[in-house]
C-alpha cells in the first residue's frame, strides 16, 4: 500500500478508478461517465464518449487515465481540474 502513488490508492473513500489497460479504455469510453487524464500539473476533465479520447493516445499517452462516474466526485477527489473544450462536461 506505501508503494503506491495517490492517483493508484483505492481505499472505500476514493471513487476514482484508474484505467490500465487498452480493454479497459475501450469498455469506459463506451459508458457513460468521465475520463479524466492526469499528468504532474493538472487533471483534464473530458466526457468518456469525447472525440479527443481514443486507444491510438490512450496507448502512446503517459498521462494516468482515471475513470469516475459522477462529477462531484471528481471535484472533491481531484486539484488543479480542467474541462475539455472539445466535450464540456459541466454543460
Ligand atoms: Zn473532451
């Protein structure tokens, strides 16, 4: 548990679910929900269906991919977020 990072921890307080594997990017980006893509500085939140989000980046992306259901959830759990221009997920 020590070795792993934050945005990996997944105690019951956490929603967050950290997508690993090209199977699980094509099973989230097909519900309905919120891909968000997490580097250093910043957190970008997109709609999972958004036209930004395909396997080709998510395979060659070495940002953390984290899905969550409910955009509460993200707010209380992520800093530094930002909305993607392209899917406006707060609209
Ligand atoms: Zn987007």
């Amino acid at each position: 548990m020590f070795n792993e990072t934050l945005y990996t921890m997944n105690d019951n307080s956490s929603k967050r679910t950290k997508i690993k594997t090209l199977d699980e990017f094509k099973r989230y980006s097909s519900c309905e929900g919120y891909i968000i893509l997490v580097n250093y500085r910043e957190a970008i939140i997109h709609k999972s269906k958004c036209s930004y989000l395909n396997e080709k980046k998510f395979e060659n992306s070495k940002k953390e991919y984290l899905w969550f259901t409910e955009l509460d959830e993200i707010e209380n759990e992520l800093e530094n977020t930002r909305s993607c221009r392209a899917c406006n997920p707060f609209d």
